[in-house]
C-alpha cells in the first residue's frame, strides 16, 4: 500500500513516515520544507518538494503517485501567530487543503486521515472532551481546521472520499530517531528542555491563577508513537470518521516542570508570568469512541515516559535537525 503523507517533514508527519514504513508502507512524502526538515525524512521514503497552495503542482504529483491513500499533515499550527495573520491560517489550511482534495478526486484517490486538533472545540463547556461537545474555535488556527472538517464532510458524502479526522491534543515525546524541532518553539516540553540543555535561561508559566489545583494549565499530552499508532488504524477504517486523540489523563504546567527536573536531573529556572491569550484552563480529551471503535490502546500514556523520551532525543539532538 502507497501513502502520500503532506508535511512529512514536520514533527508528527516525520514520526509517522516512520512507523508506516516500519510497517512496510510505501510512503511519498510531499513537503515545501518551510517548517519541516529535510533530514527529518526518513531515506527509505521519497520526496516531492512541493507546495499545496499550488494547485497544478499538488494535482500532478498525486496523478504521478496514485497513492492508496493520504495522510495531511501540513498546516501551520500556531494559535498565537493565528491571531496575528488570520489569513496565512485560512489559506494555507483551508484553500491548500482544498486543491490537496480536488487532487485526490482527480487522481481517483478516496482515502484521507486528517491532522485535526481539539482546538476545534474552543473553550470545551466540560472535560472530557468527547466527540459529542459543540466545537465553537476561539481562534483562526482552529477555525481553519473545523472548516477542513466542514469541506471533509461534503466530499466524502459527494465524491464518496473516505476520510478520518483525528483531534489530537497535546502531541510529545520522540521516536527514537525523529522528535520535536520546531523553528519557533512555543511548546511546553522542548522550551523546558532547551533550559535544561543550557540554551534558554528559564521557561515561563504562562499564568499561575487558572481555576485548577495548583494554578497552572492542565492538557492531556499524548506520546507521538501513540498518535503515529492512531494514524496507521486509521488508514484501514471501516467508515468515515471524526475522533478525539488523547489519552484522557492531566498533566499541569508546573507538574510537567518537575517531571522534567526529575528527568533530566537539572536545574530549570522558572519565571511566573501572565497567562497567554487564548489557552484554555483544562483540555482533556474523552477517547473512548477511537478505543472503541478502532481499538486503539495507548501504550506511553505516562507523563514520564513522554519526556524521557523527548528529552533523550534533545540530548542525542542539541541543535535540533541544525537547519
Ligand atoms: N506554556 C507555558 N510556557 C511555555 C509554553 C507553554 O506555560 O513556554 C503553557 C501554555 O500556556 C499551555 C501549556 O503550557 O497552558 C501547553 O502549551 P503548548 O504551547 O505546549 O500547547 P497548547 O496546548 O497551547 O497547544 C497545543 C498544540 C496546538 C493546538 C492546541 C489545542 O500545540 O497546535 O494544543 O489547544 F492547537
């Protein structure tokens, strides 16, 4: 089986190729390379340097390829940058999104697992959040993601494309080989982890007066091999679908701190500091429907697993993927 995997350069995309060629997948990864890396591809796969917001070009090289199926992970991702420049969000997820289907539908190719995000749902009214709550996306980055499931929703009801959208949370940890090198790092646990390698002075918490135990934001953060796992279930499913993808447990900012303490068995200097437009207190993802219906079973849901294996990958990679 041939998968086509849009922004296999970039950190989930990358720890996918992997898995799937692990598996024994053929996999054509098709990236511009502005946010990913080139030697964060696998070499056992191929790649088309390319650019979804050109329609021709995305259209030929899945009429080229004849993949089985494609998995899109290219996007921009930032809910900050979001707020600043709404447009690139629109554009890039949503128009570069669109020529990537008419593509498929041109090249007779009716099988997609989608990059989503609980970002979907804006400020859940409760967590869990199952599949069940409203989604009301309290920025463009989420905004652009739920219409990416509006437009899903009609092809595959009018072009009989069969599609899977996974809502992930907070994707961490490293492969082994592949881990999180992000040109502008704004997450948690590489931030942390760059001060324990020496690189930054300190991490901020972003706001120390959330209604939550200890003050500080609690997300359900998810190890890359368990959503990679996802991904591969996800191309042999029976149906179309929509799944949250998180492993239902909490991790606060400062217990996510003190994990990294014990870890890496170094100093982190914390600095207290307003809280950051737009995040919400708690996100915790109610996943019993892919459990059920997929029989997915995440295999490192502990908080710990998922840094020590980030951190052994910031150890064995100081400089990232040094581009
Ligand atoms: N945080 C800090 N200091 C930092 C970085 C983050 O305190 O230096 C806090 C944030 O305020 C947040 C938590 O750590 O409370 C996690 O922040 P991340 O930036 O690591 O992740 P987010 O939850 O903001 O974002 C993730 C994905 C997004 C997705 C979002 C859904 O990266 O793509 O979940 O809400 F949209």
């Amino acid at each position: 089986m041939k998968v086509f995997v849009t922004g296999g350069a970039g950190y989930i995309g990358s720890i996918c190729v992997e898995q799937l060629l692990n598996k024994g997948f053929e996999v054509v990864v098709f990236d511009n390379l502005t946010e990913g890396h080139r030697a964060a591809i696998d070499p056992r796969a191929r790649l088309i340097e390319g650019d979804l917001r050109e329609r021709a070009c995305i259209a030929s090289a899945l009429a080229e390829v004849k993949p089985d199926a494609v998995m899109h992970f290219a996007a921009n991702a930032l809910v900050g940058e979001s707020m600043q420049d709404p447009g690139k969000y629109f554009y890039n997820n949503v128009v570069g999104g669109q020529f990537l289907l008419d593509g498929m539908i041109a090249a007779r190719v009716k099988r997609l697992v989608f990059s989503s995000t609980c970002a979907t749902f804006g400020q859940p009214e409760r967590v869990p959040i199952d599949e069940s709550l409203p989604q009301n996306p309290i920025n463009p980055y989420g905004e652009s993601k739920l219409l990416f499931e509006k437009i899903l929703r009609w092809y595959g009801e009018i072009h009989g494309l069969t599609y899977v959208a996974l809502r992930y949370f907070n994707a961490a940890g490293a492969s082994g080989t592949y881990g999180e090198n992000h040109r502008v790092e704004t997450h948690l646990i590489p931030n942390i982890l760059k001060v324990a390698l020496g690189q930054k002075s300190h991490v901020e918490i972003f706001g120390g007066d959330y209604d939550t135990p200890d003050g500080t934001c609690i997300r359900d953060y998810i190890h890359i091999l368990d959503l990679a796992q996802a991904h591969l279930l996800a191309l042999n499913a029976p149906a179309s679908a929509f799944y949250n993808l998180g492993t239902g447990g909490g991790t606060s900012v400062k217990e996510v701190i003190e994990c990294c303490r014990t870890i890496t068995g170094r100093e982190i200097t914390v600095v207290e500091s307003p809280r950051r437009p737009g995040d919400p207190a708690r996100l915790i993802a109610g996943s019993d429907k892919i459990r059920r219906e997929l029989g997915w079973a995440p295999q490192y849901q502990a908080i710990d697993k998922i840094i020590s294996s980030a951190w052994e990958w910031h150890l064995a990679h100081p400089n990232g993927y040094g581009d």
